[in-house]
C-alpha cells in the first residue's frame, strides 16, 4: 500500500486556510465566556463532528466550522486535540473550501492514520458542471496531526461509482474504518424515491475504491438523506448509527424532521448487508445530532454528537460563538439498548462533594449545597408516596429548566420554555423510560410494565449552556442546550407526595 501523495494546494491556493486561521486566533472568545469543558469553536458556528480519532496518542475532533459568522457558511474542518476529553486545546483550522472540487464545502467525514500519517476523507461539494444543483464527492486531505494537504487524485469517490437510481447530489459523510487488510467506507444517500441509504465501499489503498452494496436502508418510514453513518462492532453486535433527514414523529420514539437512530443488529460479511434490529432514538431531548464514535486504545468506543438541531436552534445575539458539541460518552450494548455514559474522566474534575441520603422531598425543596451551573448531580428517588417529581435546574428569576419524572407511565418530561429564549422553538420534549421488563425482553412494553420499577436515577450533567440527562446509568438520555443567563444556579426539587432521594453532586472545575 503506497502512500497518499499529499500535494502543496492543486488549484488552491491555500489563501482561504491562511485567512481562515489568522481570523480564528485574532478573534478567539476567551474560554471563559464559553462552555467549561464542552467542545466549542473558538470563534464562528460548529456543527456536526467530524474525524472523531486517536492519532500520535492523542484524541482529535474535526468538526464543521465557519469562522466568519455564527450561521453555517461554506465548510471548513475546525479541530482540537485532547487527552483526556475533557480539556481540549485548540488547534488551527484543518482544511478550508479552496480547490474547484470543494468549493462548495468541505462537509463531514472520518479520520483514519495510515502509514504513520493522519488521513482525513471528507464530502467535497462542487457545483455540478452539467446541470443545477451539486455534486458530492468524496476526497482525502493527508497530514502530521497538525497540516494537512488535499492528495492530487481528489476527488477519490464519486456518485458515478454508485448504482444507477443512487443520488448524486446527496452523497455524503463517509465513514472510513480498516477491516481485515482493506479499507471500508459508509456513506449516507438517497434513491430516487427520497429514502435514506447507507452505501459500503472499499479499497486496499484508499486511492481507487469499489462500490460493494447498499449496507441498509430505510425500509419503512426513516426519513429521507441517512446523514452521517457510522458503523462498528460492540459487544459481540455490529450498530448503525445514522442522523435521517425529514422523520415523522412516533410516538414518543421520534420527533419530526431531523432525528438520530442506531440499529444493533449483525453484519453478513458476505453479502456486506446489515441486518438491524428495531430503530430506536439515541437521545430524547431537543438538541442532538450527527453522532460519530472512536475507539480509544484502551478499548473504550466513545460517542460524541453536535449538541444542537437543525430546525430548532435559535442564535443569541450578541454571543460570536454558537454550537457544540456533548459530552463524549462511552457507549455499550444491554439487551439490545445502546447505553451511553459520561465519559470516566470527568470524575478527575470533580470537586466540593455534597451528598445527602434518604432525604425526603415533598412540596417544594431547595437543599443547602446544592446548586450550580457546570456540576456533575446525581439524584436516586428510592421510592416512597408520590406521582410526580420535578427538578429544576439553572433556577433564578423568571427562569428554569425542568425536568418531570411521572412514576405510573414512566415518561419524562423536558421543558426549557424559561430558558431563555427569544424565539419559539420546540422547548417540550417527553420520553418514556424503558422498563425493566423491556429490557429483558425486548422493545415494545407498555406503561404497565412501570409497576417493576420503583428506583430511578438521573445523573444531570451542567456546562453554563447544556443540560445532559442520563437517565438509570445511561439507559435513556435527553439533551438540550439552554440560554439562561449564568448568574441562575438554583436547583429546586417537587413532589407532590413524599418521595425519598439520594443526591451526590459535585463542582466540575478545570483548574
Ligand atoms: C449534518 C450535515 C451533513 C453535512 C454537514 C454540512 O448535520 O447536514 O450531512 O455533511 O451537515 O455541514
């Protein structure tokens, strides 16, 4: 396998990457006024992430940036690089929309190191030469963890590869991974009756590649364009993870428009088919999407996600950054569920431990110690006489966030209606914990099976701009962004009987 000969800017000049870089360290926003150990950009928008990888001992996280405005614009690759995920530390702008075969954008992909280097595939888009609309592509950028250069054979996919009924014009976020001596590439695409599509591709150098099959597609009502795929081997399992475009919502499974999936299922090697199980929501809360994992060198496989939505986003004025990214979260299969938990390293961060034990809660309740903007909490309600529990969190005047817990139907319900907002997006979301007989069983229990249920955690994680909740060990998990200002740190519980809990809550500090 020779290597990917990286050349010195073909038709780009490498004007845009210089210009993107000097404005990205003139006007970087102090790490104060952001998200203490969320990834943000350092200036600009950020959405989906990209090249999620370990390289030179270190984890890299690309995502999809444009420096110049807090709306998306014409795509480069931002990155960071961390060692614990925990801390990320900026690096500078890796590739920017500057040949004729992306200067439409460079959207989102993988990164993979071959022979010693860094090896970046991303969609480039460029308009199509012979008709409206455009053309993605997918091309290679090579580097040292640092610089990175576009390979003169670019583009080295492209939709004349695919099968005839295939689209062209959505053709996108490749994910590249090594199997067996050959490179495999998972794509996201659509047929020609708008239904979502993974197509596999491989190659031996990752210079030519051949189309192999369609890897799955959507069979029955998931959408349209099945944006960035990403699939792997966990537990014994193989798992889909794909961001469909246009769902309709299902009960309290999905939502309308933009959703993110995952599959578990098995991987027919010869036919290179997926055959996935039930589809089933990766998070219920309002803002996550385009998911992409990496495996760590200690075997760990970690999820990370833009923590925001296409259609429900609303940009504060004033503030020059906007989007992140969740926390990475280290993911695992039990019965058949993808269960997501924080990543182990945020505990080294952990300070000012407060813990109370069976403590009952009834009307409404404050508890001294108890409070925050960037803290790690994790509520038990053990039991005791009541239906309904709520938290609310970023408290001050006129403003909170809450959560509420219904023990008969299970369901928990989301309301960030007084976190500041000031336009009307989707600020309710309710979601419907698994019950234990479903997890033993299978999917597809009703309320009813609540009854076995009479303990349930949540463990809240805060960043000044974010709400993670993980609900029973990281069975369930909701997500939102909020824009209440940071001075609101209150916490208050409710219950309209008498239910006893277990709180530990601790600080995050960085320093
Ligand atoms: C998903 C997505 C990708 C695309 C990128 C463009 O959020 O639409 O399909 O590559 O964003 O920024």
């Amino acid at each position: 396998m020779g290597k990917l000969n990286g050349m010195p800017d073909k038709d780009g000049s490498g004007e845009k990457l210089v210009a993107a870089r000097e404005y990205e360290t003139k006007y970087e926003i102090a790490r104060g006024e952001r998200p203490l150990f969320h990834v943000t950009p350092p200036v600009g928008w950020m959405n989906d992430p990209n090249g999620f990888s370990v390289y030179d001992g270190k984890v890299h996280l690309f995502y999809q940036y444009h420096p110049y405005s807090t709306e998306w614009g014409p795509m480069h690759w931002g990155h960071q690089v961390s060692d614990d995920l925990m801390r990320w530390e900026q690096l500078p702008v890796a590739i920017a929309p500057d040949t004729t075969y992306d200067a439409e954008g460079c959207f989102s992909g993988t990164a993979i190191e071959k022979d010693g280097e860094h090896i970046l595939i991303y969609t480039s888009v460029m308009k199509n030469p012979d008709g409206d609309g455009v053309l993605q592509n997918q091309s290679i950028a090579v580097g040292d963890g640092i610089t990175y250069k576009k390979i003169q054979n670019n583009p080295v996919v492209t939709g004349d590869m695919l099968p005839e009924g295939l689209s062209r014009a959505d053709f996108r976020d490749p994910k590249v991974w090594l199997e067996d001596g050959r490179y495999y590439m998972a794509a996201g695409c659509v047929d020609q009756d708008n239904k979502g599509l993974v197509v596999l591709l491989s190659s031996t150098d990752m210079d030519s590649w051949t189309f192999e099959s369609v890897l799955a597609r959507n069979e029955g009502n998931l959408g349209g364009v099945w944006e960035c795929p990403d699939f792997f081997k966990l537990d014994d399992h193989h798992v889909l993870l794909v961001s469909p475009t246009g769902m309709k919502a299902e009960g309290y499974e999905f939502h309308n428009g933009n959703n993110s999936i995952y599959f578990v299922g098995e991987f027919d090697k010869n036919e290179k088919k997926f055959e996935g199980g039930e589809p089933l929501s990766l998070d219920y809360g309002t803002d996550f999407y385009a998911p992409q994992t990496t495996l760590l060198l200690d075997g760990r496989r970690i999820m990370i996600a833009w923590m925001q939505s296409w259609h429900n986003l609303w940009i504060p004025g004033g503030q020059k950054w906007q989007g992140m990214m969740t926390l990475p979260r280290e993911i695992s299969i039990k019965n058949g569920i993808l269960i997501q938990k924080p990543v182990r390293e945020i505990e080294s961060y952990r300070a000012d431990k407060v813990v109370y034990t069976d403590e009952p809660i009834s009307g409404q309740r404050s508890l001294e110690g108890i409070a925050g903007r960037s803290i790690d909490m994790t509520l038990t309600i053990k039991g005791g006489e009541y239906n309904s529990f709520a938290v609310d969190l970023a408290k001050g005047e006129g403003y909170y966030t809450r959560f509420t817990y219904d023990r008969c139907s299970g369901i928990i319900e989301l309301d960030r209606t007084f976190a500041g907002f000031e336009r009307d997006v989707v600020c309710i979301r309710r979601a419907r914990v698994k019950s234990d007989a479903e997890l033993h069983e299978g999917i597809g229990g009703t309320a009813d099976d609540r009854a076995d249920r009479d303990e349930i955690s949540l463990r809240f994680i805060l960043d000044r701009n974010s709400i993670e909740l993980f609900v029973d060990d990281g069975l369930m998990t909701m997500s939102t962004t909020i824009y209440t200002p940071v001075t609101a740190t209150g916490i208050e519980f409710s219950c309209d009987g008498k239910a006893v809990v277990d709180i530990e809550k601790y600080d995050i500090k960085m320093s």
